[in-house]
C-alpha cells in the first residue's frame, strides 16, 4: 500500500475507534453483538467512503495528500507502532 494510503487509513481506523468509545459512553446499554454490528457498518463506511476511492485513482495522489493533509515524506515506519 502506499505511503499516504496507509497513512490514510490508519487516520480513518484511529476515527472509526474514537467514535465507537464515544458511542459506548452515550449508550452503554448496547451490548457486544450491537457494538460488533456498529463496528462493522463504521469500518464499511470508512473504507466506501475514504479508502476506495483513494485506492481507486492512484494517479491522484498529490491530491489526497492534500485534501487529507498527509504529509509527502511520510513513511510507514514512521506511523509504526511499538512492538
């Protein structure tokens, strides 16, 4: 995957993960089979949304890093995560 793809998607996977914790808050009464079904339909509509697109047109690349503010020189090193 790309450099600014990956670090697309980690963006939109750490978006995805903030509104989930915010909706367990809001409703903590939903129980694990709802949040797993919520989880699913977020990752869905990230990936439709963000991802594909960005995925589909390569040629534009110069434009994602822009739009999505992704910095040129970034590596997937550097978004590494501690083992």
């Amino acid at each position: 995957m790309p450099r600014n793809q990956w670090v697309l998607s980690e963006r939109c996977e750490r978006i995805v993960a903030a509104e989930l914790d915010r909706l367990r808050r809001r409703l903590p009464e939903l129980g694990p089979q709802e949040l797993d079904v919520v989880t699913e339909t977020l990752e869905r509509v990230s990936d439709q949304l963000v991802m594909v697109p960005v995925r589909r047109h390569p040629q534009y690349e110069d434009a994602v890093e822009a739009l999505f503010a992704v910095p040129a020189d970034t590596t997937r090193r550097d978004h590494e995560r501690p083992s």
